[in-house]
C-alpha cells in the first residue's frame, strides 16, 4: 500500500515538473535606442558612404523594415509617444520643452506593463528625453555616464557642432552606457528582463574619436542628393519649417559641407561600434537565444536637403529611422519588410511577444504578423506629427502633409524618393489627397507647455485638458 501511494506521489510529482519544464519561460527583452540616428545605415542604402557592420549584421538576424516612421521628429515627444502609447495628438506633448510627465501617468508606460508583468525593467542612456526623468518607472538604471571630452579649438559651423577628439572609445559616456547593458547581460537574472540601452550618438555633438573620422576621408565624402530651389513648390509653413536663412545659410557660406556630413558619418560609425559590443556580450550570454531584441532610432535627420539641417520637419529625412527586430523563433535571418509602419506600433507587439495583455489606451497595433511574414497584408499608414496640427501620412507609395494652416504637400514616393516635386497643387492628384487626409487625427490637443499655437482651432479639434488617461482619438 505505501510503496503504491510512494509510487503514486512520485509519478504525479514527475508530471507536474515535466509540466513545469515544458512551460516555455517568457522571452526577454533587449531594447536599443539609437538618438539621432537617420536612414544612413548601410542595410537601408540611402547614403554608401555609412559603414555600419554591426547595425548591419543585426538586421541581418531577424526583420528590418525599409519603411519605418517616428510619431513625431523631436526627441522628447517621438519618445514620450513611442514609451507611452499615446500620440502627440493625444498627449499633447510636442516638443522638446513640453514635460511629459504632466501628461502621462506612471501607470501607462511600457516600462510599468513589464514590471507589472513580473519583469525586471533596467536601462541606461537616453531613453526618454533626459530633460524629463522618471527613474520611478524602473527596477534600475544607471545614475549617470559623465561628459563626453571636450574639442580643442573648432567646434563646427554655428548650431551644426562637430570635430574629430584625440581620445579613446572608453572616454565617451556611450561606453559606459553600453557597459551598462554588458553588465546586464553577463549576469545572472532571477526574472526574465526588460533592458533599454539608449544611445546619444550620433546626437551632436558629432564629436568622436579621430580612427571614426579616418573612417570617412574628407576627400571621398559626397554630400546628400540635394536640389537646388528645392523649396520653390513649397508652401510657406513647410519653408518655415525648413529655416533656410538658418543652418543652411551658414553651413553654405562658411564651405564646410562636407565637413558636416563626414562629422556625421563619423558619430554613426562610433555609434556602430558600441552597438557591436552591446550584441556581441548578448551573444556571449546564456540569454541569446530567449531575448527579444527590438532597435529603432527615434526620428531622422536632414543635413542640406531641402536647406534644412537637423530633424523638426515633416519630410521622409526627418521622420524614417531604422527599425529592426528579432524574435527567437518567429522572425527568420535576412528578412525585409516593405510594409509602412510607424513607431506606435512597438509598445503593442512588445507585449504581444511577451504574452502580456496590450493596455486599452495604445495608440498603435501589433505588428507580429509582418514579423512573421514580411510580405502580409497591412494597410495602415505611419502618421508624424510636428508641433500642434501639423501632420505628415505616408503610404508605400505616397507621403501627405498638411500643416495647421491648411497648406499641404505630396509627394509621389515610387518616382520621386527625395520628394523634389511637390503634387499637392495639381488637381489630378485631388483624390489621392482625399484619401490619405483620412488618417488625419480628428482631434488635436493643445500643446501642454504653452506653445503659440494658430489662434482659429477647425471644427473638431476642440481642446481638452491634460490627462493621465485620456482615451485615444479616432
């Protein structure tokens, strides 16, 4: 009797840790943010003159996406969007001097989603706009990775800052970032991780180590397809955006260009290198196969085209940034997915990935099937926003903006990639306006900090106060 009841105990102990280790564990997560970071990454082939191994070799693991968009071209609110799951339009974060933790309660992050869920959420870096930190949100996160060296006599062209630093890679605070996560991923974890190591480089300063500049001999650099008049058939709330009399003026009257675009070039390549000792540890790790890696930059960046520097515009140099993900077991290596995908969409295929319930407030939708297979059907636009009721749509074939004046521009993607020609005026391409305008936010929040906003509001965007938990627009 007792050696059967022994026997009995020990076969139904046996079935429940067979269960037990048949269970899968949750899969972690490795979030890499890049600042700055534009569509010159060598797999995207908008610029061959960027040497990026390392980004390359990642995309190479899993699913990069040749059609991806920021929620808005500014770090603080592209951030603020992408972690919360509420757009700029909703949020009413805008811009950079907006804080957004007036608008968007502890309670809706990604970051509290994973710790609710059991994870061990840490990071480094700039993962929001540092300007606004809520380190509440996280388990942990590294206090701080010190300044960066200083240059010694030129510092570049007025705001444009640049030159080469007689230093060690080690002496800039993206080492010490990077180490960060390094550290993370040799260690032992008692609970599966959420880790965000975010990069400021290529973020001007575009000052790195010299060998980054040798990289890219002055002599060799071109300078980016550009057009001359480029901003002729632009109406006048896109010219102001551009700021011509600006950053162009000056970079064209002091001669140095080229000079900016190999400083540039020069940032990325050091930003690359940091990035390839980020994967190589996770590749060390006993973690490779069970992690997540999700990478994306968090907005673009123009030098001379359309005489605009930096980001702070609608266009495709401003709003693309490389997205690329790895999913063990689902994506496949050497997979590209042509699919226009905006940013929003990360926060919910996060959590699908992970098994976690998609809070009701994401502004976004799971893009696990394209994960799956690059070329399912997927018909939502990415929608960018800059600053209050100024709105970019963008399709596989088209880009539409509409500024909060009611100037518009559109560009025929498929015959023009460097949107030369602006459509918007010819009334043969009406209805094609018509229908991308129908992604346009019915509803636009005032901005929270106080910008000047149009003092006439159209019909249907009437304000509504800040609030933690505001529902999505349709």
């Amino acid at each position: 009797m007792i050696r059967n009841l022994l026997g009995l105990a020990l076969t139904l102990f046996g079935s429940i840790s067979v269960a037990e280790s048949a269970t899968p564990a949750r899969p972690n997560v490795l979030f890499i943010a890049v600042d700055d970071l534009n569509h010159w990454v060598g797999y995207l082939g908008r610029n061959p003159q960027t040497i990026t191994p390392n980004i390359d070799k990642l995309a190479a693991r899993g699913v990069r996406f040749t059609r991806s968009y920021c929620a808005a071209p500014v770090c603080n609110p592209s951030r603020a969007a992408l972690m919360s799951g509420l757009r700029p339009f909703t949020s009413g974060v805008y811009e950079n001097n907006n804080d957004w933790r007036t608008a968007i309660s502890e309670d809706l992050p990604l970051t509290t989603t994973f710790r609710k869920a059991g994870y061990y959420v840490c990071g480094a870096g700039k993962i929001y706009h540092e300007a606004y930190r809520r380190r509440s949100e996280w388990d942990d996160y590294l206090a701080g990775a010190g300044p960066d060296p200083a240059p010694t006599g030129d510092t570049g062209v007025g705001g444009i800052k640049f030159a080469p630093l007689d230093c060690k890679d080690e002496d800039l605070r993206e080492w010490k970032i990077v180490q960060y996560g390094i550290d993370q991923l040799l260690k032992k974890q008692a609970k599966p991780f959420f880790l965000a190591v975010g990069l400021h480089k290529p973020h001007m300063p575009w000052n790195v180590p010299r060998k980054y500049y040798d990289l890219h001999p002055l002599d060799k650099v071109q300078l980016p397809p550009h057009l001359e008049k480029d901003l002729d058939d632009i109406p006048p709330a896109g010219v102001r955006m551009a700021r011509p009399e600006g950053d162009h003026a000056a970079m064209l009257k002091s001669g140095r260009w080229k000079e900016a675009v190999q400083a540039y070039l020069a940032a990325i390549s050091y930003a690359d290198a940091m990035i390839g000792r980020l994967l190589d540890a996770l590749d060390k790790s006993e973690y490779r196969h069970n992690t997540i890696i999700c990478f994306w930059g968090d907005h673009g960046w123009h030098l001379g085209e359309k005489e605009h520097w930096r980001k702070f515009a609608l266009w495709e140099e401003a709003t693309r940034a490389p997205l690329i993900w790895v999913a063990p077991g689902l994506t496949k290596p050497n997979s590209v997915c042509d699919r226009t995908v905006d940013f929003m969409t990360i926060y919910p295929t996060l959590t699908d990935l992970c098994g976690l319930p998609t809070p009701k407030h994401i502004q976004g939708e799971s893009i696990r099937a394209l994960l799956a297979d690059p070329k399912a059907p997927w018909d939502k636009p990415a929608v960018t926003t800059h600053k209050f009721m100024n709105h970019a749509v963008r399709t596989e074939g088209w880009r539409y903006i509409r500024y909060a004046n009611g100037d518009e521009e559109l560009y025929d993607e498929s015959k023009d990639p460097y949107e030369w020609t602006n459509l918007a005026s010819r009334p043969e391409f009406a209805g094609t306006k018509s229908e991308l305008a129908k992604h346009l936010p019915k509803v636009n929040h005032p901005d929270i900090g106080g910008v000047d906003r149009p003092a006439a509001r159209k019909p249907g965007n009437a304000a509504r106060k800040p609030g933690a938990n505001r529902k999505p627009e349709p």
